[in-house]
C-alpha cells in the first residue's frame, strides 16, 4: 500500500475538491504546509461558509 502526502492529494485535484464539496459549506478549509506536504489541520471561517465565485465554481466542475 503507498502512502501519500498533502502535496500528492493537492496534484491529484482532490485537496481543492475535498475543500469545495464537504469542507467549505461547512466552514472550513483543509490547509498545507507546501514545503513539506503536511497539514496542520483546517482553518475555520469566522463568518459562516467559504463561497466561491460562481466562474471559479463553474471551471472547477469542468476540471473533475
């Protein structure tokens, strides 16, 4: 079984997918350290849900 770093999961296109899909509508951000793939955890919105904006949302789609 291989083992994969943040780093890998963010080039696979699923750190920001994770992020959009579960962690955003619920207020919070999965984050890295770029340097050496580890996360320290996620950061909490102070004002409800991440939004994205509707281009940014639409080009993501297109991407999956």
């Amino acid at each position: 079984m291989e083992r994969i770093d943040w780093n890998e999961i963010s080039r696979r296109g699923l750190l920001e997918r994770i992020n959009r899909e579960i962690m955003h509508p619920l207020g919070l951000a999965i984050c890295r350290e770029v340097e050496t793939g580890v996360s320290p955890g996620a950061l909490v919105s102070d004002d409800g849900p991440f939004v994205y904006p509707d281009a940014a949302a639409a080009a993501a789609e297109a991407n999956d």
